[in-house]
C-alpha cells in the first residue's frame, strides 16, 4: 500500500511538473478575433543570421568586449554605411532551460512596434487611403468625444484621452479601441502631449478599416514579406515561437505576457535585431518610400507637420533618431543616423535603465555618434511600456 502511495505521489509530481512547464512557455494563443488565422508566413529554417564580429576594424571587437564585461543579455546589431559589422547574442533567450541568445532571436519590442504602425499609416497617406488631418469619426464614425480628434492627434500622442489599460475582458483592438472612445479626453489634456498605447492601438485599428484587413495580414504582405523580414512575427505565429525570447526581471523571474491580443499596433510583435536594422536601412535608402515623403520624415523637426521630435513611433532631433519598446521583460533600442543604425534587443532586465545605458555609451562613446538628444532618453524607460 505505501507503494502504490509513493507511486501516485510521484506521477501526480511528474504531471505538475509538465504541465507547469507546457504552460511556462505556452504564451503563445491564437484566442484574438482580429486575427483568426496567421497570414501563413513560416519559420525558414535554412535562415540562420550569422554571429560577426568584425575583426579589420578594433572598435567592434571592443563593443563585443565591453558587452561581456557588462553581462549584457540580448542581441545586438550594428551596420555602418549599410554593411553589417556586428551581430551577435550574449547570454540566454530562455534562462529556465539554459537556451542560449543568438542573432535569430526574436525580442517582444513593445512600443517599438510603433514604428511599424507609423509605416503603414504613412504608406496609406501615400497611396491616399486615409489623410493624417482627418477626423478619427470618418474611419470609426462611433468614436465621438467631447472634443474634435484627428488621426495627426493620434500619431502624435496629443488626443488627450485616458491611457490605455488592458484588461482581460477585451480581447481585440476593436474592443480596446472602444475602452478608449469610453474612457474620453481627460480634464486639461486635450492637445497636450501625453504618450498612450492606446493611440496606437486605435490607429491600427483605422488601418484595418481602411485595408479591409486585419493588421496582422496587412504587416505581413506589405513589410515583412516585401523587405525579406525573416525573423519577425506576431506573438501568436507559432511557427517563430522556437525564436521568441522569454522576458525576465532583474531577479530572473519570468515575466509571462499577457493581453497581447489587444495590443496590435502598439506591442505584440517580435522581431530579431537585424529585421529592425534592415527596415530603418530600407526607409533610409528611399525603397520605402520615395525622398520626398521620408526626407522630411527622418530630418524635419519644428515644422507643421512635424511639431516635435515624435513622429510615426519613433523619435529624431533632425540628424539623430531613436525608437525604444519595454514590455513584459523585454526591451529594443536603436539609435540610428545616415551612417550608423545600432539596434540592441534583451530580455533581462538588470537593471531597468542599464540595457539603453549601453546602447548609448556604444553610440556615443565608442562609435563617437551624437545622442538622439531626447528628453530624458535614459531615465523615460522606468515604466512597463514606453516608446
């Protein structure tokens, strides 16, 4: 009888055990209305971004020195004048089964997902789908608020309305969209700049009435497909999962994403650092769009159309720009300028602030480059989720 106890026992353990562990990894559920079926990207197996360090020239081997001193976890990648001089993982994509990081590892990147929501709103300006100076009720007739909003107020961060809050009753943008329109403009906010999710949540919202599409498909035919994003994807695309890095807090416990289902636009996409540095290459170079768009884009600061230095998701001082995304124990970072893109993606975060402190000791310092020069570009990372 003590036997057969000790035997019940024991499988009742083992099964605790792999359940915990199928659940521990298993943040990846297709349960979002929007995107009922995957656009049918798969994992390319033959892909394989290599490790490289660039030998010819000292300062690259000092950044991949320096990295190791600091106990840098993540990916980083660096392209100067479009050739790629550095690519390479330190530490773990998963800690709890010792995986190692490597350049296929895909980072949850937050509100850096802004910017790929920015490329596609502008994309449509382009082909004169939507006009930035619309107002938001053309596109979502029932979102009415006390105060007229346009979709410039939205990529602008200048709504006003109350910052978005997932919860677990909503379970698609359109349902978030509809929290926000609730929600309404807050008392003495409106036109003042106040960063929100939610804008950008919204704004992917427009795109899919304007496409007829869901967000997730029109990313991926329109970007990731046509500009050879092969290690990019949607928290929910199981076939990249192998890739997909698990977020950690600066005591390594595992911070397991939730609510990304409502978070199309602004914070459920994962990509490698090097599909973030071809996409800023690929804008740079005009395959995106023509001069004329993404000159004033990229180097227009304190004009009409560009007010300040947030502009479609990212940042830029006029020569110098940044995007920045952390969510759920992960963050990515690029600093880039017509001679430099550097992008750093890591999922461990010791301490909140330190990851950025590198990239811009690395872009500063030892690359000599000047800073984006964003307010506070170090200190604004402490929250959550923050572009």
């Amino acid at each position: 009888m003590k036997r057969i106890l000790i035997f019940v026992i024991a499988v009742v353990a083992l099964v605790f055990v792999i359940t915990y562990g199928l659940n521990r990894h298993n943040h990846v559920q297709p349960n979002d209305k929007n995107e009922k079926k995957i656009s049918g990207r798969i994992a390319k197996e033959d892909v394989d971004y290599e490790t490289i360090v660039n030998k010819k020239e000292p300062v690259y081997k000092n950044i991949d020195k320096y990295l190791k001193k600091e106990k840098f976890n993540g990916t980083i990648v660096i392209y100067h004048q479009g050739k790629i001089m550095l690519n390479k993982g330190y530490g773990f994509q998963d800690f709890d089964i010792a995986q190692k990081a490597s350049p296929n590892t895909m980072y949850l990147i937050g509100s850096a997902q802004k910017f790929t929501t920015g490329l596609m709103l502008k994309k449509l300006e382009t082909e004169g789908k939507v006009n930035i100076n619309d107002p938001i009720t053309k596109y979502l007739p029932w979102f009415k608020t006390s105060k007229p909003l346009y979709l410039k107020d939205f990529m602008l961060h200048r709504t006003g309305l109350k910052k978005y809050k997932a919860t677990s009753q909503i379970h698609d943008i359109d349902g978030a969209s509809k929290w926000m329109q609730n929600e309404g403009i807050q008392p003495g906010m409106y036109h003042k700049h106040m960063y929100n999710d939610g804008n950008y949540i919204v704004l992917a919202r427009v795109i899919e009435v304007v496409t007829k599409e869901s967000y997730a498909k029109y990313f991926n035919d329109n970007f990731a497909k046509p500009y050879d994003l092969e290690r990019t994807a949607f928290y929910n695309d199981t076939t990249f999962q192998p890739y997909m890095a698990q977020g950690y807090n600066n005591m390594k416990i595992f911070q397991k994403p939730e609510f990304l289902d409502q978070y199309y636009g602004a914070g459920n996409l994962y990509m490698a650092p090097k599909d973030v540095a071809k996409l800023v290459i690929d804008l740079q170079n005009y395959k995106i769009f023509s001069k004329q768009v993404t000159d004033p884009l990229l180097y227009s600061v304190k004009t009409k159309e560009y007010p300040g230095s947030y502009r479609y998701g990212f940042y830029s001082n006029g020569q110098e720009h940044r995007l920045n995304g952390v969510f759920f124990g992960q963050q990515l970072t690029s600093y880039f300028n017509k001679d430099y893109v550097v992008v750093m993606g890591n999922n461990y975060q010791n301490k909140t602030g330190k990851n950025e402190k590198m990239l811009h000791h690395i872009y500063v310092n030892m690359l000599h480059q000047r800073s984006p020069n964003v307010k506070k570009p170090i200190k604004k990372i402490n929250r959550q989720n923050v572009g």
